[in-house]
C-alpha cells in the first residue's frame, strides 16, 4: 500500500511540475573529436524539452547534463554511412561533416517557437609528421591544425624491429658504423579515427636537422612512390597504418654523433569518398 502511495506522488508530480523554463539563449557548443561530435545547448530551448529535439531531424537522443541538453554523434563513419543524418563533403584540404537540432513535435498543435540548430567540424587532411630516427655512428609530432577539429593526437611515427611491424622500437636509436645498409622499419599510424580514414604517406625525406625544410636532405617516398630499389613501401593507404623500409645511411661531413631525422607528409583519406591506395 505504502509503495502505491508513493507511485502516485510521483505521477501527481510529474503532472503539476509543468513544462521547463523557456531559454531563448541561441547558443550551441561543438566539441569536434577525431571520431566523435559532441553537441550541446542550453537546455529548454524556446520551451523544448529535450525528448522533443532530434539529431537530424531524426534521432531523439539528447540527454540531460549539467543545465543543456547533450546530442552526439559517436562514430563518423557508422555502418549505415550517415548517422542521424550526419553529412560529409571534401574539400580539399578538409573534411567537413554537419549535422543539425531540430524541433520535431509530434503533437497536433506547437506552443514553442520552432528551433535548428545547425553546426558543423572541419578536419585537416594534411599533416606533417617527424621524429628522430637515429644517431649516426650514423617520433614528437608536429601537425597543422584543423580549424575545429585536428586527427592531431592520433598521428604517430613510429620505427619497428621487423618487417611483419609487429614490435615497436624506441627512438632514437643508435646505428654503429658496421649496420650501415642495415634494414630499418617505420610506418606512420593513426589510433582512435573511424575506420574510414586511411593514412597515405605523399612524401617521406631524411635530414640531419629537425628541421624539415633543411637544405640537406635525402629523398624515401616521393609522391607515395620509394625514390630508388633500396626502399620498399609496404603498405599506403590501405589502412590506419603505412608502413616503409629503408637502409641505415650516413650523411656527408656531419658529426659522427648528430642524428639523422625522419619527416613525412601524411595525408589522410576518407575511403568512402576516394580511392586511398596511391
């Protein structure tokens, strides 16, 4: 009897609790992931509640967090290509994908002003990649920002023990004079991106400076192509990872001790859009 009573205090005051607050603040946040969107707005927007907004117009799954009212877009390249009616476009160097809130009664009659909410997150295609590879007796990452959203922290050079690249090698490393012409492993990965973006490497060069504009430098990957028979690219394009091999070298009149640095501009592609494998 005592649990009955309880329920319908509940349901009596649920019913006299009435609707929220109206918030005419035109205000949305947009928090652009590398593979995910996060939206928010101020919650009761013009009198909505949050289960009488929609994600494209066609999902109702906003939640109610801390004063807004949260919608996310969890993986930008569902199985069904378009989540929530999520859309995408290349232009080139960006990807941009946008989405919006909208108002979608179902009632008879509206008492609300109708809202959308639209926005939307560029990404960066290109990116610019080094690390120091090893010293010479012969990977930090530095990229260019998107301007809302960047794949930034989820590029990484890396070097390996193998060429199956199963085992990563800490960098840098030393190579004594008698490896020279020994084989060293490296690839480019991206962690964390949807499953439609593949990493392609245009251009990968070696300097003896950090600097990648360097005057002195020796050309692996030219336009996704090795630069001579001594550099196998193994993978490009294909997946999250490219992976490359070449031999240990030494330049010219440069201290024994200096180190030799690796730089590689990366681009990644949207295989849903393009033919990634160069």
């Amino acid at each position: 009897m005592l649990t009955l009573l309880i329920y319908m205090l509940v349901i009596l005051s649920q019913a006299l609790a009435g609707p929220c607050n109206p918030n005419k603040a035109d205000v949305i946040l947009v928090y652009c992931y590398p593979k995910t969107i996060i939206t928010r707005i101020p919650e009761c927007p013009y009198g909505w509640e949050v289960n009488q907004l929609a994600l494209g117009g066609i999902c109702y799954n906003g939640i109610h967090d801390s004063g807004y009212y949260q919608f996310t877009i969890p993986d930008l390249s569902p199985k069904n290509k378009s989540y929530c009616g999520t859309q995408s476009e290349f232009k080139n160097p960006i990807y941009h994908f946008y989405n919006s809130i909208v108002s979608n009664d179902t009632s008879i009659i509206v008492k609300s002003q109708p809202v959308n909410y639209s926005f939307a997150c560029t990404y960066n295609a290109n990116y610019l990649v080094n690390q120091a590879a090893f010293d010479q007796r012969v990977a930090t990452v530095h990229v260019k920002n998107g301007s809302s959203g960047s794949f930034e922290s989820q590029l990484s050079l890396n070097f390996y023990s193998n060429a199956k690249f199963s085992i990563l090698k800490e960098a840098p490393f030393v190579v004594e004079t008698s490896e020279i012409g020994s084989d060293i492993f490296a690839g480019v990965e991206a962690k964390g991106l949807s499953d439609r973006f593949k990493v392609v490497l245009n251009n990968c060069w070696a300097t003896p400076s950090s600097e990648y504009f360097y005057q002195i430098q020796w050309p692996l990957i030219t336009k996704g192509c090795a630069t001579d028979s001594s550099i196998l690219v193994h993978e490009n394009g294909k997946t999250s990872r490219a992976t490359f091999q070449f031999n240990a070298f030494r330049f010219r009149n440069i201290p024994k001790l200096s180190k030799v640095w690796l730089h590689c501009e990366t681009h990644v592609c949207d295989s849903e859009k393009f033919s990634c494998p160069v």
